[in-house]
C-alpha cells in the first residue's frame, strides 16, 4: 500500500487511528531536526538533531525514532517561498516525503515559512548563546512545525 502524502490536514487526520504519536522534521541539507508530540495531540516538543549522513542511515534513524515513540504519523516541514510557491527546497523536501514510502506512515507536509525565524528570534529574546542556538534551532523549528499541525488537528476535530 502506497503511504498518504499531503498538504491537506483533513486527509491526514482520516489516515490516522484516533491518537498516538507523531513525528515532526525539520528537513535541513546536513541535518534532520526532529520533535514528538503526545499521543493526544497537545503539545509537542524538540527530541533531537541528527546529522544527515546517506539517505539510508537516515531512515535508519528516524525508524528506531518512529519505533521507539510508537508514532502513528509524520509531519515534514514544507520550505515554501515567501509567496507559497515552491523553491528548489521545497522539490528536495517532497522527495525526501516520497522516499520516507518503506516507512509506511501517513505523512504531512507542513507550511514552515515562518518556523525557523520565530524560534531564532524566542532563543534570541531568551538570551541564548550563537552556539547553543544553533545547536537546538533545527529540533525547535521541528516542534514549532509540528504543534502547527496538531492545533490544526484539534481545530479540525472541534470543527472549528
């Protein structure tokens, strides 16, 4: 069976069971920033980054991930321009979703033209070192990615 990938976040709630975990990426060129949210779709939260190594060990990674969180969905960040067209990251993003196929999870694909920029600016204000932000930036902007998407969940299922 070919996985559910899209934009449209009533198509991925019906792919879903009623909760369980999700992941949330923040898909960057040399590294993965990754998230968790609760099995009620509240609050989600930074787990971790990892290094991008091949493509294979990747998915080796985010499964043992996928596996130990028992997640039922992924959410991917969706680098669109500013306009909501695509840029050449946006293609490399939706290839990455099409190749994430042997995982067998709904995905999806989430606006983040804003998530990186709101949580430079938050550890900003927080006072937080170059270092430590740089350190932390991709696994935030994967949580700011993913609590967007579950609030959409729950907007959805309240018929808001």
């Amino acid at each position: 069976m070919a996985s559910l990938i899209t934009t449209d976040t009533a198509a991925f709630a019906s792919a879903l069971p009623d909760g369980g975990k999700l992941v949330g990426l923040d898909v960057g060129t040399k590294t993965i920033g990754i998230a968790i949210c609760d099995s009620g779709w509240h609050f989600a939260g930074p787990s971790e980054t990892i290094r991008r190594v091949k493509f294979t060990q990747d998915v080796e990674s985010l499964r043992r991930i996928i596996e130990h969180e028992h997640a039922v969905g992924l959410v991917i960040g969706l680098p669109l321009n500013m306009d909501g067209s695509d840029s050449p990251r946006t293609q490399s993003v939706r290839t990455f979703a099409r190749n994430l196929a042997p995982l067998d999870l709904p995905i999806l694909l989430w606006d983040e033209r804003w998530s990186t920029q709101a949580v430079e600016r938050a550890m900003v204000e927080a006072d937080v070192s170059r270092a430590k932000r740089a350190e932390k930036v991709d696994a935030l902007a994967a949580a700011h990615i993913l609590q967007g998407a579950i609030d959409a969940l729950a907007n959805l299922a309240n018929g808001s």
